[in-house]
C-alpha cells in the first residue's frame, strides 16, 4: 500500500507543474460517500482520499441476582440475593485510506463529454474494543489484529464538462472486498494417566478467507483548480 501511494505522488511530482491541475471530487466511495483530492497531469487524474466510520454502543443492566456467600462456620455458607449493576461499553473505528486514478478516451474540452475507466485499492483498518465495568475484553481486541482488510474499485463512466474547472459525470462499475482472518491458540490440559499426573499441550489454526463483490452505480461531481 505504501509503494502504491509513493508511486502516485512520484508520478505527480515529476510531472510539469505547469499542466497539472488539482481536483476535487465528491461521489460513493469505495465503502462510503467520500471527496477525493488529486492532481490532474494531462489527461490521467491521480486520487486519493480517506473515508472513516466510528460506531459506539453502552448498555446498562442493574436488578437482583442469587449468589452464594461462603462462611466459615456451619453451614459453611448461603444463597443470598444481591444487587448488581453492569455497564458494557464497545466501540469500533473503520479508517479507510485510498488511492486511485481515472483516464478519460480523448481529450477534456468545455462542452464536451468524454468516456473514460477509473480504478481504485483501498486498504480498510479496523479497530475495536470491549470492556464491561472497565474491565477490558482480549478477545475483540486480537480479532481486529487478526483481520486483514483489502478493498477493490473499477468502473467505467461519462463525463461532461461544463467549463475548465466543473464537470458532471456518470459511473458504474464493481467493488471488491477481500478479508483474511488468522487465528493460532494454544491449550494446556493435566490429566491423570498412568498412575500419575501427565501435561499435554495441544494447538490449532483457524483461516477464513472472504470476499464480497457488488456493482455500483454513482453520480459524480468534479471541479478542477
């Protein structure tokens, strides 16, 4: 993703200052509605942009709940009912960094409309976490470690400029979203075997590899300065 992103800027930079032209964009992202900044050198529009979601959620639960309490004295304990009160807390951040590049059939003029393909690689990153009482859960915290997230973009579409700076245009394409998970875990377990106590260690990997793929279709709004 890296290399992606420095090749892109390398491209721009090396090119004539003096054709290049920055762009912004608003349209569906490759996950959301999203802008796009960029930089137009000749006829190829490089693009970049980061989309970001945050979700959080907190339930509270409170009432009475039977526990036992042990005593050190006959009968050695009791079932008493208590209060309780829980508050579990969760929250997930989605950052989304792209980048991406669209090349039109022929030559941008006002009051012309030109065809032109567009691609797009987006590299999702997910974080999350749990706790209940302030007490962290490991478990929510290692599947977003786990998760690797890669995100595809290609369309086609039309494009028409009503002057230099400001265009209208029209896409359809497909998007792909590719996800691997990876897990590795361990168990010990003493069992009694043979006359005396014995440790066996056992291990397991889970994987699943994902992928969802969806037409789109997207009205487009460029200006260019």
């Amino acid at each position: 993703m890296k290399n992606v992103i420095v090749l892109s800027l390398l491209l721009a930079v090396g090119t004539s200052t003096a054709s290049a032209q920055f762009v912004f964009g608003v349209k569906p992202g490759v996950t959301a509605n999203s802008g796009q900044f960029g930089v137009k050198v000749g006829s190829l529009v490089l693009l970049g942009g980061l989309e970001f979601l945050r979700t959080t959620a907190t339930t509270d639960e409170s009432g009475t709940r039977l526990n036992y309490v042990y005593s050190s004295s006959p009968p050695f304990g009791s079932y008493q009912i208590e209060p309780f009160k829980d508050q579990t807390e969760v929250s997930a951040d989605i950052y989304v960094p792209f980048v991406g590049a669209k090349m039109p059939f022929a030559d941008t003029e006002a009051g012309k409309a030109v065809a032109y393909v567009t691609a797009f690689i987006a590299k999702p990153i997910l974080t999350s976490k749990r706790s209940t009482n302030g007490r962290e859960d490991e478990d929510v915290a290692k599947f977003a470690e786990n998760l690797s997230l890669w995100a595809f973009q290609a369309g086609f579409g039309t494009e028409y400029y009503f002057s230099d700076s400001f265009s209208i245009g029209a896409e359809f394409g497909v998007r792909m979203l590719l996800a691997t998970y990876e897990e590795e875990n361990s168990r010990t377990q003493s069992v009694y075997e043979t006359g005396r106590m014995r440790t066996y260690t056992t291990t397991s990997k889970y994987n699943l590899d994902l992928g969802v793929g969806i037409t789109y279709s997207a009205l487009c709004l460029n200006f260019y300065f």
